[in-house]
C-alpha cells in the first residue's frame, strides 16, 4: 500500500492542512514553517505509544485547540491487504485510518466503515461495553441479537450482525480494529536530523539499520532456536559448577539449617546463576575500520560517519537488489544533507530517488536544492507559516502538481499543444541548482548572466543592502530565452520573482529575441510590451545592462573599471563579472563626479523589496513557541 494524503488538525502548526504524497516527495520551506511538523505528525501516527505535549496542540491567538487529528490515506491495496481491511475501505478501494488526541484525553485510532450508530457508540465506550451492548439486546430493536459474555463477546456479536444486515448500516467513524495489521504492513522507517545515529544500528526493528536488515533476516524465525540453545547452555552450566564446587552442597545446607534457628519459618535457596543466554535477543555489533586501520565502534565516530551508514545500508539494498522480501517501505528523512559531503549529497539524492522507484515510498524536508529533482516537481511540496483568516499564524502548503504547470506553460508559451513530459523535458535544461536555490528565497531577481548579476550585487552593496539576510535571491538564467521558464516556474511555486533583462535594441531584430520579452510579460501576468527602465515587476535596458552603465558612467567609466580591476587582480573584461570590481567601480565613479541613474533606481527598488519582505515578518505568529519544538 501507498501513502496517498495526510490531512493534519491541531498539531502544532498545522492547524488544518492537507498533504498528498508521490513516490518521492519533496518538502520545502523557511526554518518553522511546518515540514519538522508534518514528518512528526506521521512517526506520532506509526508510533501507538507515542503521546502528544500539551503544546503541541495548535494555539492562535485564542485558547489552543482541544483536539489533534492526523488523518491517513493509503491507496493501491494489494489483494491481501484488501482481504484485511474490508470493512474499512471506500467505493474506490482506498484505506483512510485516523490518530485522534484530545486534550487531557486519551488518543485512539479511528476508520470509516458501514455500521450501526449504536454499536458504533458502545464501541468508542472506554468501559462497560458488555453491558451497554446487552441493554441494547434487551430493548429488542434488533432482531435475533443475543447477549454477550465479555467486551470480546460483544465486539464480535455486532460485527456479525451489521455484516449480516448491511441495509442497516451507514458509513459511521468507528474504533479502528485493525491498527497492529496495519502498522506491521506499513514499514515505517524515520530518521530525524539531530537524533543520535549509533541509536538506529540494533537488530530489533527500531532503528533504522536493524529496520532495513529486518527485511532481509527476520531474527523472530530463529527466536525459538535461539531460546532452546540459551535453556540447554544454562541447564548444562549449572550442572558443571555444581560438580565442579567441592563442599558447595554441604555449605548450602548448612546455611539452610541456621537461618530457620535464627529466623524460624524462613528458608534460604542458593544455586549458581551462570551468564545466560536465555531471553537475549540477537544484536547487531556494528564497528568502523579507518583509514590508519584501527576499528572502533560506531558511536566513536563523527555524525557524518554514522548517519552516512544509515544511507550506505539503503544504497546497499539497491545493489544487493535481493528477492527475500519485497514489502513497501515508508522511509521519512528530516534533512538528509545534515552532515554529509556536498558530493555525498548528489550520491544520496539519486539514491533516494532510485529508492522511490523501487519498493520505497519517499518522504524528506530538505533546505538543499541538490534534492530537488526537476524532473519530480508534481511531488514538491512548498510550505509557509502565515496568518491569512486573523486568528494566528498557521502552515499552508501548496503542491506544485504538473496539470497545474502544464496549463500555466501553454498560456506563456502560448503553445497549443503539449504534455507533461515536454514541460518535465524542458524542465530540466532550465532548472540547475542555483535555479532551484531560488526556491527557498522570499523573492528571486531573475538576470539573464554574470554581469548583470555582479551589477544587481554591486548596486545593493552600494545601497547597504543585505538581499541574502533579507531572503532575495538573485539567480541566473543563462540568456533572457531562458528567463520564461524559470519565471513560470518560481511564480507557480509561490515565489516572487523580478526580472531583469535586456532588450538588445542596438542588434538585429531577428537578434532581438523579442519572443522570450512577451514570454517574461506573461510570466508575470502582464500583457504589454516590456517597456525600459525600472519597474515596480521588472527592469529592462535599452541594449545590455553594462552598456547602460557605460552610457551613465561616460568617460569615467574605463578610466574607474581599470582601477577597480587591478586593484583586485582582474582584467577589465573579467572585472566586470566580480560584484566587489563594479561596487569599487561605482565607488570611484562617484568620486569623479559621476553616478549611474539606473543603479540608484536599482537600488532603491531592491530597497524596497527588502522592505515589503521585512513587513510580512514584522508581527511574530502567535504560536511562537512551535519554532522552538520542530526543526522546520
């Protein structure tokens, strides 16, 4: 079976928020916008012991709330698992099962299935089922039911009348008999970001490793063996120190004799307790051999080490590829990339993404782009903590489903006919990973290479402008033809964005590529042609932004530019394409009495971008507290 949604209430920030779920699928977002959040809310819902704070519960600005829901959906059912879950499933074969906590109450796991709502009543009793359910009996509204002896009783006794009478019955929330089957099908595998990783190498199922080697060994088949063994070895051992004790039998004896004078109606047993086996579960002894040769044991070694071979046992179950066991995994990751090698973190991306393609069912929030799979955008989820209704800050999270970027491709495009496989196609030429790093900021200034970048940078420095703490990116699209697609994409994901681009006016008009203008106006919604200068949407230049510069600077510019780039070590040509070589440049500039226009009105827009940013994080949500419990 596969996890189809999550949908979440009153846990933490998620006060109402529905999830739906790929093969892989990928969480994004700033730090306490929810993604630590949705990953605990489904260990909470795996783990039947597990228990919930009182803070957990969502709190706005009123009381918090007084019950917790997280709300499961699995699809694609194999026929077994269909047989199991019968009575639970609806009209199109699929398993919804919720966790429900209630303030100072008691958790319980709950289904949807045909049902009386009496029954269904006595069933969510916490006591006295037997004889509820035998008050009903007596009040003879249902025909040939007879009495019960015990709760067991009862529970079969209604099942096996609203099995019979189905024209009776309605789609009730009722107590979920079938949790135990339902966890053991799902092997749930959750590897959080700051937990301890030396804690996931046992054997018995709980940790990571010994989870992923379950499935190879089932140490539950050889138990019984290994018991027996444990019982005879004790046995054998307790005999052979008995022989081998002269005058131990006499000494216990004695010893028996004088306690009942000291302590009449008392008796002392002695007998030799040997080391024993018996009751000892198998262990998993785990030790790492370095580089200088010596082996040390797991825990002796840095984070990185250790969390990597969690992520060496599951790259090892794609090249064992074996056929012992073939059983679904729900493998959730909070933060893969903590604490591995950028390079590892390519290795561990395309592992993860073969995994999602195989047996494993994928689920990780991430702050790296190198995660991201732009082929994979239809499970990329974005989420954002903000008050939109007034009554507290809540998590959204918004999917980025491929019907969706589709429909959105052919308006800018205007293209008539396409799938979404050309749009994944496409796709992946435009989205490198600085692209995707565009993702995480608050707004993207979108600039076609290198110069304008070093211009956009040099212009904030000279303003005093932090964009990175701020949260605005500046991404470069490789040529304004490229410009469109990046624009759709960022704009789809919730992130606004700001082109700058040129339009070429001293070239050709065949070199123009006015085509890919239109395209960036559509992108942003605007149905115009892109008129020069800076804008409120966007900044476009007559020719190039560097001639731009020139043209302003006049004939100080050369003279600034060659001092700036041997001051740093650069030709000019070179320099130009360094943000500290055109802040100096501009810096000299305008001790010559000369200033560029265009960059000030850069400036001051880039200003007040930051300053529209800063607005929307000026009020703290009123559940502050939950950044101080997720990690995201």
């Amino acid at each position: 079976m596969l996890l189809k949604t999550a949908e979440i209430e009153g846990y933490r920030s998620l006060r109402e928020v529905t999830v739906p779920f790929e093969g892989l699928t990928t969480c994004i977002g700033p730090n306490g916008s929810g993604k630590s959040s949705l990953l605990g809310a489904l260990e909470v819902f795996f783990d039947p012991v597990a228990a919930v704070d009182p803070r957990d519960y969502w709190c706005g600005k009123g009381e918090p709330v007084e019950e917790i829901a997280i709300r499961l959906t699995f699809c694609d059912l194999t026929d077994d698992e269909g047989d199991r879950f019968r009575p639970y499933l609806s009209d199109d074969g699929r398993l919804t099962v919720e966790r429900r906590f209630e303030q100072g109450g008691t958790a319980r796991y709950l289904g949807w299935r045909k049902a009386i709502s009496e029954f269904t009543t006595i069933r969510m009793l916490a006591s006295a089922h037997r004889d509820k359910f035998n008050d009903v009996v007596d009040s003879g509204e249902f025909d040939e039911l007879e009495r019960a002896t015990s709760k067991e009783d009862a529970l079969a006794k209604m099942r096996a009348w609203e099995t019979a009478h189905p024209d009776r019955c309605e789609i009730l929330k009722v107590e979920f008999e079938g949790i135990e089957t339902l966890l053991d099908n799902v092997n749930f595998i959750s590897v959080k970001a700051f937990e301890n990783p030396a804690d996931h190498v046992e054997a018995q199922g709980k940790g990571a490793i010994g989870k992923l080697l379950a499935k190879m060994v089932d140490h539950r088949a050889v138990q019984g063996e290994l018991e027996d063994f444990a019982r005879e070895a004790t046995e054998r051992s307790q005999d052979l120190l008995r022989k081998a004790s002269d005058g131990f039998q006499p000494f216990a004896d004695a010893m028996r004799n004088q306690l009942r004078q000291f302590a009449p109606g008392f008796n002392v047993k002695v007998d030799w307790t040997p080391p024993t086996l018996q009751g000892a579960k198998p262990r998993l002894e785990v030790t790492i051999e370095a580089e200088d040769g010596l082996e040390r044991p797991l825990a002796y070694q840095g984070h990185g080490v250790q969390r990597a071979l969690m992520y060496a046992a599951l790259t090892a179950q794609i090249e064992a590829d074996t056929d012992l066991q073939r059983d679904r995994v729900l493998l959730v990751i909070e933060e893969p990339e903590a604490f591995q090698h950028p390079l590892s973190c390519r290795v561990l991306s395309a592992t993860l993404r073969e995994l999602s393609e195989r047996h494993y069912q994928v689920i990780y929030s991430t702050h790296s782009p190198l995660f991201i799979h732009p082929t994979l955008v239809g499970g990329l989820r974005i989420f954002r903590r903000e008050d939109r209704t007034g009554d507290g800050a809540r998590t959204h999270v918004e999917s980025l489903d491929e019907e969706s970027l589709l429909k959105e491709w052919q308006r800018v495009f205007e293209v008539g006919e396409a799938t979404t496989t050309s749009v994944r196609t496409r796709l992946e030429q435009h989205l490198s990973a600085q692209v995707l790093e565009g993702l995480f900021a608050r707004v993207c200034i979108l600039v076609e290479g290198q110069e304008d970048e070093a211009v956009v940078r040099a212009a904030a420095l000279s303003g005093s402008l932090d964009l990175d703490s701020a949260g605005i990116g500046v991404v470069q699209t490789q040529g304004k033809e490229a410009m469109p697609n990046v624009s759709t994409f960022l704009s789809l994901a919730g992130v606004e964005v700001y082109p700058i681009f040129d339009l070429d006016r001293q070239k050709k008009e065949r070199d123009q590529k006015r085509q890919a203008e239109r395209q960036i106006m559509r992108s942003l919604d605007i149905d115009a042609e892109p008129v020069p200068g800076v804008g409120e949407r966007y900044a476009a230049w007559e020719q190039n932004l560097t001639m731009q510069l020139e043209a302003e600077l006049g004939d100080v510019y050369q003279q600034a530019l060659d001092q700036a780039a041997g001051t740093h070590g650069y030709a000019p040509s070179q320099g130009q394409k360094i943000p500290a070589v055109v802040a100096e440049l501009l810096e000299r500039a305008s001790k010559l009495g000369a200033e560029s226009e265009s960059v000030a009105k850069l400036s001051n827009r880039m200003a007040q971008l930051m300053e529209s940013v800063s607005r929307s994080d000026a009020e703290p949500p009123a559940n502050w507290y939950f950044s101080a419990f997720e990690g995201g």
